[in-house]
C-alpha cells in the first residue's frame, strides 16, 4: 500500500471509538476480530492496531458491544439507537422520523454527522425526558437518499468546491482537482458524491455534468431537473428500440379485440396537448340508455415488461410537465406518434365501456382492449363553446383549425348529454363526501425564448369537469371491479387518507380571521364545512391561500396494494387507469387487469407494493420540479418588472418576515422585519401579525398590502420585496 493512503489511527481518527463501532455495524448479524477493522478503516501501522484493540475492549465494557467468541465482537442492539429517515431543515435542525418512536427525533445541527437530507439513518437518543422531544445524534448513515447534486463550483488551483443550491444540504463537497472535469469557476454543476471519511469536514465528490452559467434559462430548468435526480433525454438505446418496434396493427390484433370503430369517438383536450392518451364514445341505445365508453391508450401492447423500453419508463414513472417543457415517461415516437389517440387513425385501446341512463344508474359495465377510430379532436375551448351555446359554429378565435367551423350535429349532441351526465355525477360525488378543490393554475405566455411575458390563471370549466368526471368513473370501476372479487387479488390502488386533525385545527384558527369557519366534529361535517369554506372565498383575496392551506391539510394520495379507499373523491375503491402515456401506475394497472380477464392467478403483493412507493415517491419529485419551474418563472416575471408596484395580500406572517403574495399573478416573495424601516417590529403569534412598537403599525395575515420587488434570485428561486404600505394607506396617498 501506497505510504499516503496509510492512515495513523490518532491523527486521522478524531473519534475512533464511533468509527470502529461504524465498523462493526456494517452487518449486525456478523462477528468481527481487530484485523477485519483494521481493514475496514484502511489502518496498517502497529500503534493504529493496538488502538482500535483498545477501542474494542473499551466498546464491550461500555455495553455497546459483545465479544461472542475470543477477538470476535459484535455489536449490541441498543434500546436507546433507532433507524429512520432524516429530514433536515433549511436552518440545520434534523429531524429523524422513524416507526419505533410516536415523535420526529429533533437532531441538532452540530450531531448531524455525516447524513445528508433524506439519508436513512441510525440515531442515538440521548434525551428522553417525559413530556419533551426526544433528541439525538446520527451514529451511522445506513442509505443515502440520492447521491447527485446541483451546485455553484468555486475552483481554486488544485481543487474545488461545490456549494450545494438545496438549503437543506448542510455541507459543501469538496472537489479534488483531477475530478473537476473541466468546469469553469462559478458555474453550475451536478456533482456526484464519492465518499465521505471520518477524517473529513465536507464529503468528496466528482463534477459529473456542467449545466452552465447561473441564471440562464435552460441552465435553471436543466438544474432543477438534475436536483430531483430527472432525466431529460432518453438513452440513445432506448430511442433505438423504440425506433424499431413493430407499431402496425395486425389482423390478428383486430380480430382479439372489440372493434369499435363505427361509434361516435372524439377527444377533448388542452389546445396545446401533442398526446392524446383518453377518448369518449357516445351511442344511443335502443332502449333510451346510453353506451358510454372510456378509450384509453393501450401502451402496454407496445411497452412490453422486461425491455429496456419498460426498465426506462418505471423508472421514470412520470411525465414531468415544466412551464416551457414536457419531459415525457415514454419516448415521443409513442406518447405522440402510436399511442396517441390521434383523429382520424385506428388506434389500439384499453376501454370502460358502461350501459347509463339519464339519471347515471348504471347497468351495464365491460372492460378490455378495443380497436377505435376517433372522429374529431377538440380543445378544452371548443367543448367549452358547444355547452355554453348549444351550438356547432366554432369561432374562429377558439377554434383550433383558426377557421369559423361547424361540428357535425351528432357530436353536439353527444357532447351536450355527456356534459349533462357528466353535472349529475359531480352532485352525486360532492353529496357523497367528496371536496371540491377548485384551485386555480398559474400558467405563462412565453416569447420565442421562453420567457414569460404575462401570466394567467387556469380554471376548470364544465368541458375540463366533463373529462374529469368520465375519467373518474372509469378509475372508480375499474378498481372495483377487481378490488371486490374474492379471493382477493393483487391490484394497484389510489388511496387518500383522512386529513391530519392538527392541521386542520390549525386552518380553522386561520380562516376565523377571515370571518369563516370550520366544524370539525366529524367527518361528515368536516367535509360540508370545507366544501362551504373553500366555495365561500372564491374570488376572494384571500382564495389561494386559503386553497393552499386547506390542501396542505390533506393527507398525500399515493399508491399502494392495500386500498383504504380515497377520502378526498369519498371513493371506496380508485385506481389510476386513463393515463398510461405519462404514468407508469396506469400501465400496471392494465397488465394487471387483462391478466386478471384473461384469468390469471393473483400477482405478487410485495413486488407491486414496492413498485407502488417507487411510483409514489417519482411522482413528488415529479411534483417539486413543476413547482420550481413555477417559481423560476415567477422570479423572471417579476425580475423584469422590478420597477412596477404590486397589489398583494400578506400570506403568512414569522418573526423573521412578512410573506406575501401578488394578486395579479400569484408570486410570493418575503418582506424581512429589518427592511420594515418605519419603525422596529416585533412578531406576536397568537394574533397572526407584526406591531410597530412605537407606532402600533400592525400588518396582519390577509391584509392588502403594495410591494416592490427588492431583489430575484433566479438561482434560489427567492422574491424579497419593499414594503411601500397598506392599501388604505398608498391609495389614500
């Protein structure tokens, strides 16, 4: 061995007891004798060996581990150590969530050790107090949670360093020179991480990719991306395969399946949606009921279990859809090209079709794959026209051909008993217990560059709930159809759980100051004192924030094989069937159901129940990425606009700042206390406000208040703000 890469156990061990206890933990069940440490921690010379000897007898009298054997120890399980997962916060704290224990175990700062956010992680507990937090220290990093990340590097002669963007990464990574791969001083990289040693303040890590100049464009979505570990392109050998798939439709496939191409079959989407993954079909019954059938793209005849094609698609498990871009689960060949429902086309479908009357009793229900043909694509606007005048003639300003257009009679009509039905079902629903969450969608108007010069807002119209409603018919039998059949089989379910009592408590000590309120005695009135709150402010200036604080209440809606049902749409049974283009659950969902028609014996519980967490938790990274990409945008909107005053309401009040949020677009940036120069300002909790404490100045949750922007970070994605003052007071004026 090299004389460099010798360690002397004294001046390279500052804690050799904790780093030969690490040692022996590496696999409880095994025995270990002083040389195998000695390797382990890379110690060759006589001193550092009797060292961890000493250490090792040390260890067995303090009780923390047994020697089974002469030389041959091995570690004891503690009442007092725990295995969990850390969330650490943007102020350093960890916290340590783990099943053995009812409270979070509060990490401090300087006890972190080696774990990073997120790691799966041994603690020890070393306070125990009846009636406070237990707290602890991190003894060993069992897992890391991801092991890239983005950063700014700082390059000195012979090395660098990566400061990492996430604020809750405590630590910066230190960068050898020979692994700084040619990136530039100031730029931004993902870094890998390569090993951190008990001799080491920062980990060590390796530029994997230059991503460019911070605050450029794609640089910032490219970051984002990297952060929550996306991809954005597809290996070149899975574009190959996909290439070479056979995407024609045999006469055997059509003589499989239930030909439906002579029905009334047309889509209904965004304007600017390029795959089209759901379709309806209308038919009237001689019998006066309606043969209603939800088409969905048959992607798992193309993306076969066990390809390169299928390895990709679960482990991306999402489409990710950013402000300026779509970063597909399925290459574009197929979500835009062979399994998009495109008009016009034979196309391949898994279908829900349903026997319905005018009150939406059901009598009929058949599931399997189809072959249609889809007669007409419509926008969201379109659908929207024909319900609101009853009529064909498309403007040309809503139309998508940008044409004035007439819709063949037979389509008008069918859209107008869909939407009908469509109205009945959603009552049924809410009269259920089911809530209405009518949140509005912050969108952007980009120029040629991508950059947003307007923002709008979204809302669900009776076209967009038209969709909704068929498509959650079809999850909702689906899932029953299956999850109802005994024995019982395995499936893959969309549950919801019961909101968390605290928050909710904790919301309705909020919206009294808006003069709402909320019953929180059980569930039924939980759910018609939500439903009312959230009716009641639309159009309020308090609305999206109310929305935003009424949804946080929520439980997250995962996936999983044990259904507990999903509260927020009051569905015993909901899986995830429509949308197979841009969610991998779907896809399983139609293997697992032809499987099941075709009468196979039930799947394994444990293998889809871990593909089930792996879709759960691809779909929030998903989810903070679009939210970052939001933010980015926000942040660049209001950067160019950082000489304009701003009407905004005052979101969120803490004893470091004021938080508010524009009405005009929905950005939210912070006032900090020190920048409130009028007088010196101190946080009263219980009141949700700031008071001046020579003036009495107050600013209160939900008070109107005009801004100017301070300073965006595109790079934090952060809005600090100016106050200029209260409405009363700058309209006054």
């Amino acid at each position: 061995m090299n004389k460099d890469k010798k360690r002397n156990s004294k001046t390279k061990f500052p804690n050799l007891s904790q780093s030969v206890l690490n040692a022996i933990k590496q696999d409880p069940n095994q025995s270990y004798n002083y040389k195998q440490i000695c390797a382990q921690l890379d110690i060759t010379d006589s001193s550092g060996r009797n060292q961890v000897i000493k250490k090792l007898h040390q260890l067995k009298s303090k009780g923390k581990i047994e020697e089974i054997d002469r030389g041959k120890f091995k570690i004891i399980k503690a009442i007092d150590y725990y295995i969990g997962r850390i969330d650490v916060s943007t102020r350093g704290t960890g916290y340590v969530i783990t099943e053995e224990l009812d409270e979070d175990i509060m990490i401090p700062k300087r006890s972190l050790g080696q774990a990073l956010n997120g790691d799966e992680v041994e603690v020890y507990v070393y306070n125990r107090k009846r009636g406070s937090q237990p707290e602890g220290e991190i003894t060993r990093v069992i897992k890391r949670k991801k092991t890239e990340f983005v950063g700014e590097i700082q390059v000195h002669e012979k090395f660098a360093f990566v400061k990492v963007t996430d604020p809750k990464i405590q630590t910066d990574f230190f960068i050898p020179g020979r692994e700084i791969n040619g990136a530039k001083d100031g730029q931004v990289v993902l870094v890998e991480f390569v090993e951190w040693n008990d001799k080491q303040d920062s980990p060590n890590g390796r530029v994997k990719d230059i991503l460019g100049e911070p605050g450029e464009h794609d640089t910032e979505i490219h970051a984002i991306l990297a952060q929550y570990g996306l991809p954005y392109e597809f290996p070149v050998e899975v574009e190959d395969y996909t290439e070479e798939l056979d995407k024609t439709i045999s006469q055997k496939e059509i003589e499989q399946r239930r030909d439906m191409r002579d029905t009334l079959t047309y889509t209904i989407d965004p304007a600017d949606a390029k795959d089209f993954d759901d379709a309806l079909s209308f038919k009237v019954l001689e019998n006066g009921n309606y043969e209603i059938g939800i088409h969905i793209a048959d992607v798992s005849h193309f993306v076969k279990e066990g390809t390169i094609l299928d390895d990709e698609a679960y482990e991306r498990a999402t489409s990710v859809y950013l402000v300026d871009r779509v970063v597909p689960m399925l290459p574009e060949v197929l979500s835009n090209g062979v399994c998009s429902l495109n008009p016009h086309e034979d196309k391949l479908c898994f279908s829900a079709v349903f026997e319905m009357d005018n009150n939406c009793k059901i009598y009929n229900e058949w599931f399997g794959r189809t072959l249609i043909h889809s007669d007409q694509r419509f926008a969201y606007e379109e659908a929207q026209h024909i319900i609101e005048t009853g009529k064909g003639e498309i403007p040309a300003d809503i139309s998508l051909s940008q044409k004035q257009t007439s819709i063949h009679p037979a389509i008008v009509e069918a859209t107008l008993k869909l939407d009908e039905l469509a109205k009945k079902m959603r009552v049924e629903r809410m009269d259920s217990g089911a809530l209405s969450f009518d949140k509005s969608e912050v969108k952007f108007n980009l120029n040629e560059k991508a950059e947003p010069v307007g923002v709008y807002f979204k809302t669900s119209k009776d076209a967009n709930k038209l969709i909704e409603e068929f498509m959650l018919l079809a999850n909702r039998k689906v899932a029953g159809f299956i999850g109802k059949q005994q024995p019982k089989k395995t499936f893959i379910y969309r549950i919801h759980d019961e909101p968390n009592d605290e928050k909710l408590g904790a919301l309705k000590n909020i919206v009294v100051k808006f003069g709402h309120s909320l019953d929180l005695r059980d569930r039924k009135t939980v759910t018609q004192s939500l439903n009312k709150l959230l009716n009641d402010v639309k159009g309020s200036k308090e609305q999206n924030m109310v929305d935003t604080l009424a949804i946080r209440t929520m439980s997250k809606a995962v996936y999983s094989t044990s259904n507990i049902g999903h509260y927020g749409l009051a569905f015993d049974y909901y899986s995830h069937f429509t949308s197979p283009i841009r969610r991998y659950p779907d896809v399983m969902v139609h293997r697992l159901l032809q499987h099941y028609l075709d009468g196979g014996k039930t799947a394994s519980e444990e293998l889809f129940e871990e593909k089930c967490e792996h879709s759960s938790e691809m779909e929030i990274l998903a989810s903070k990425a679009e939210r970052d990409s939001i933010k980015y945008m926000q942040v660049k909107y209001m950067k160019d606009h950082s000489d304009e005053d701003f009407l905004g309401v005052i979101t969120g009040v803490t004893d470091w700042g004021i938080y508010v949020e524009i009405m005009a677009n929905k950005c939210e940036g912070m006032i900090r206390l020190g920048d409130l120069d009028d007088d010196s300002y101190e946080y009263v909790e219980e009141e949700f406000a700031v008071v001046g404490r020579k003036t009495k100045n107050t600013y209160t949750l939900g008070d109107e208040v005009y801004v100017k922007v301070k300073n965006a970070d595109l790079v934090k994605k952060h809005l600090d703000f100016w106050m200029i003052g209260s409405k009363e007071q700058v309209e006054k004026n």
